[in-house]
C-alpha cells in the first residue's frame, strides 16, 4: 500500500478502513495453478465442485506467479523441486502466502530418514503460513487450512500502526526519513 | 510355454553361455552371459513360439561379490514370462565405487531404454552402446548412486538443504553462514527418528506396548 503501509495512528476510523481492506484481501485470495505429487489430487478436488473453494473466492487457480497471492505446496520437494518452488515463489508479488499441504511439505513425512534427496519440509525453501498435515490431508483439512489463512489476512493491519513488529518497522522508517 | 520348455528352446539355439534354469526360485530365472546377451533377447522376441513381445522391467541387485542384472520378458500373445539375469562379478582389489557394464538391450526392445537409465541413476550399472545413456531422475550434478550399499547421504544439494535439523534459507546469517555438518559414514541415512517411533531393527526397534490396566 505504498508510503501508507502502517503508517497512520491506530484509531477508529482506520480500524474500520483496514478491516474492510482486510475482508477484500481475504475474500479474494488467488492460489497458483502448482502440483507436485498425489497431494494435488486433493487439491484439484478441493478446486472442483464438490467442495466448491470458490465459495470462498479461492477457487480459480491462477496461470503464472506473477498473479497469485497464495502458493499451495502439495506433494514431496525434492532436491531438484526446491530450486523451482523458490523459484516460483520469488517471482510472486508481495503479500504471498504459503500453505504447506501434507506430511512429506510439512516435515518430510515418510522420507524423513531415507529419503536422500527429499527436503525435510517446504519451509527449510520458503515461509510457510499454514502447514495442514496429513497423507495425504482430506479436501475437508485443506480447506480449513484456507479459512485459517482467510483470518490471518483478515487480521493484518494494512494502514493502522497495530502491533509491535509493525511499530518497529515504523520506527525505522521515521529515523530514515 | 513354461519356464522349461522355454529354456530347452533356448539351449536348443546353441548359443552359449546359457546357464540352468533356476526353478527353485519363486519367479524362475536363466542366467546369460553378457556376451550373448543381445543374441538371447533377439531371439526370444523373433521366435513365432517364444515371442516376447515385451521387456517389463530391468532392475539390478547388489551383492557382496558384485552385481545381478534381471530382465523381466513376457509375451502378450502366448502368455507366457520369462527372466534373465545378468551376473557381473566385482573383481578382486575394486573399490567400493566400481560400476559394472553390461551390454544394453535397448537396440531390441526400446523399453530397455529407460530402465537402464534407471539402474544407471540409482545403483550405478553401466549399460554399454545405449543410445542415451544419462540419469533419468536425478540431477545431472549428482554425485553418487543412492541404492548402493556404501551411499553417503548428502546433507545438501547446492544451498538446498537436505538435513531435517537444517536452519531455513530465509533465516540464515550471511555474515554468519552455517558450517557444514560433517559427513557421515556411508550407509547412515540423514535423520534417526525416535525408536519408539521405528519399526526399523537398526533403530531399537518397536518400544514395547504399555500394559493394559484393568486386566488381571
């Protein structure tokens, strides 16, 4: 949000702005067209009609990185994966968001003694905001992990100066400027 | 045709290097010298009664004196199978990092020709005059075969770290870089669950149940 990012006092008026803000980032969180292993079959069905994500305005996977808010890591990351999964999510634009879908994205799952070239989960690659366990997780289990990113979106401050990370961050930007 | 009748049509062609028929063994196998090999498989797949119209897999076995390499054949028309291998003995005073060579079969059946690269890419068999003979998984940079027995497991592949205990890129100092772990003897794999965790023997095996309360 440019020179506004949480800048502005925490007071009634711009709580309001940004829980509004906050409902139309969270009500329009676009993931990434991106399967690696049997996960994804989960994924894609989570996307179909049956479970219907786009009643959550999740539902239409983006083409290209570059439009994408959310990337779902579903299946094993293997040595030669973990370049291109950093890759992709370098190329997204600020604010991202990672879920980590199932046991081997989460921690290695059953590659975690053997597994020579397996990542022991996504997030020693990239952030994770949501990990949802499971081998691979129901459709039920990811979609819960799309809420629980829902509320997180909802509850970042965008304009309002709301929490200390914020306020340090702030801090800095006054003793620049 | 069995097994039998399949290996007397093969004696019978007077190739040599043809062994017995181990009849013993759950799948039945032929042992080929590697020199007759290519003749072998022409033949099976060519004759109107063997006709093997088809390799299904190639794999290989390390042992402690050397290598087997299997040929699963099997015929669509006469429902019938048989398997060949391969035995390349380790010579005396070879290291650990030996690689076989065997003919590859791929000018015969074009099946063979990922298979092979598959047992080139995991336990390291060379498949002499193969059209195009490189990993078939694994990146090119990698070093090693991983189903060998004396593998050492990585614990990075460039900066992507393999270690389960390993700091995420994105919280790493760069002032401060990580050290390198150090490397393990060959055959440990990178992490040790918990035993009680393990059904593996290496591990300590199952922790024994917790008794039941109430029965006497």
């Amino acid at each position: 949000m440019g020179l506004l990012n949480n800048t502005l006092p925490d007071n009634k008026l711009v709580g309001a702005v940004d829980t509004a803000v906050g409902w139309g980032r969270k009500s329009s969180v676009w993931p990434m067209t991106f399967g690696i292993a049997c996960c994804a079959i989960e994924m894609m069905a989570v996307f179909a009609a049956t479970f219907d994500l786009d009643r959550f305005g999740a539902g239409i996977p983006r083409a290209t990185p570059r439009q994408s808010d959310l990337i779902i890591v579903p299946g094993t990351v293997n040595a030669k994966m973990a370049v291109r999964v950093r890759r992709l999510y370098d190329q997204m634009a600020e604010p991202r968001y990672v879920i980590a879908m199932g046991a081997c994205v989460c921690g290695g799952g059953p590659y975690v003694k053997w597994g020579y070239n397996t990542v022991k989960g996504v997030h020693k690659i990239i952030p994770v905001d949501i990990f949802v366990p499971g081998c691979p997780p129901r459709p039920e289990a990811l979609m819960d992990g799309i809420l629980k990113l829902r509320e997180k979106i909802g509850r970042e401050a965008v304009f309002a100066r709301r929490n200390e990370a914020n306020t340090q961050m702030n801090a800095k930007y006054d003793a620049v400027s | 045709m069995n097994e039998q009748q399949l290996h007397d049509k093969l004696r019978a062609t007077g190739l040599g290097g043809i062994g017995e028929l181990e009849s013993s063994a759950r799948d039945p196998f032929v042992v080929v010298e590697a020199s007759v090999l290519l003749e072998v498989m022409a033949f099976l797949r060519d004759d109107s009664e063997t006709a093997m119209e088809m390799l299904h897999n190639v794999t290989a076995v390390q042992r402690e004196t050397g290598f087997d390499v299997v040929y699963h054949l099997c015929s669509y028309s006469r429902h019938h199978s048989l398997t060949l291998k391969v035995i390349v003995a380790q010579p005396e005073g070879e290291a650990g990092d030996w690689e076989p060579a065997v003919p590859s079969v791929a000018s015969v059946y074009p099946s063979a020709n990922w298979h092979e690269r598959e047992q080139w890419d995991l336990l390291g068999v060379r498949f002499n005059d193969h059209p195009d003979f490189r990993r078939i998984i694994l990146p090119e940079e990698w070093i090693g075969h991983p189903l060998r027995k004396d593998y050492v497991y990585p614990s990075t592949f460039g900066e992507i770290p393999l270690e389960l205990d390993a700091i995420p890129l994105y919280e790493r100092d760069e002032n401060d870089p990580p050290k390198p772990s150090e490397p393990r003897p060959a055959g440990t794999p990178l992490t040790q669950p918990p035993s009680e965790y393990s059904t593996r023997p290496d591990a300590g095996g199952r922790a024994p149940a917790p008794e039941k309360k109430g029965e006497s």
